[in-house]
C-alpha cells in the first residue's frame, strides 16, 4: 500500500508561519495557532509544506487503504485559510451540531472536510472555538489514541 502524500515534516510550526507573507496573514496564522492549541491541548506538527496539525490518528478505511493523519488543523493558503476539521464526519448528531454552528459563523466556505474562510474577521471567533472543540471531541471519542 502506498503512503500518504502529505507526513509529517520536521519544519516548527512557529518557523513556518513567522515566514507567512502578507503580515495580515501571518497574525491570523498566530491567531488560529493559539485557538487550535487552546481547543486541542495539543502542540502542533507540520504535515507537508504547508498544513499545521494537531494531534493525529491512524484508520483503515473500508478499501484496506491505512491512514495516518492529523486529527485537525489549518493552512493559512494565500487566498484563504483551510481548516481541516473532520469530527463533523463522524457521526450523525456531531454533524447536525457542526451545521448548527455554521449557520452562526458567519462568511465561509466548505468542501468534503474542510472549512473555508477568507480573513478571521468574517467569521465569529467564539462560534469558530465551538465549532473546533465540536469537532475534536468527536475524533477523540471516534478514535481513541
């Protein structure tokens, strides 16, 4: 079986996102890392060039395909930034709880596990910790490393 593309590196988190460019980038990166660990617990890992995680699980989906990954976390992406949260895909009620929430964030975008938002002042910073700590809870109770 192949690996998966994107592992860990042994970039610093910290060193990559003092690098980010524009500056107004960079702070929300510092901003989203503080949320991210205050939610988590956990100190962050650089997965590929550019994903900061936090915590990580290992999976066999039901193809026999092994995974390892990140249980959360975020790229600040030029255009925007990319939360990676998948507890919403867990079960049924953490799932109606994430759309609840989203209903109050405020601008974003989503695709299949991932939320989308352009700055940080588009979105309720105190939703956005509810919807981190809904979504960790749900990998921790899902997959329990």
């Amino acid at each position: 079986m192949a690996e998966a593309k994107t592992q860990i590196t042994k970039v610093d988190p910290e060193d990559f996102i003092a690098g980010l460019e524009p500056e107004k980038k960079r702070e929300e990166a510092k901003v989203l890392d503080a949320l991210f660990r205050k939610v988590t617990g956990e100190k962050p890992q650089m997965w590929g060039p550019s994903i900061i995680g936090y915590g990580e699980y290992r999976t066999t989906y039901e193809s026999g395909r092994d995974v390892h990954w990140m249980r959360s976390g975020f790229s600040p992406r030029k255009a925007k930034h990319s939360l990676y949260l998948m507890g919403g895909y867990c079960d049924e009620a953490t799932g109606k709880r994430r759309d609840a929430l989203l209903e109050k964030l405020g601008k974003y975008k989503t695709g299949k596990s991932c939320l989308y938002v352009n700055k940080l002042a588009d979105v309720n910073m105190e939703v956005l910790e509810e919807l981190l700590r809904n979504d960790w809870e749900a990998m921790a109770r899902k997959y329990l490393e």
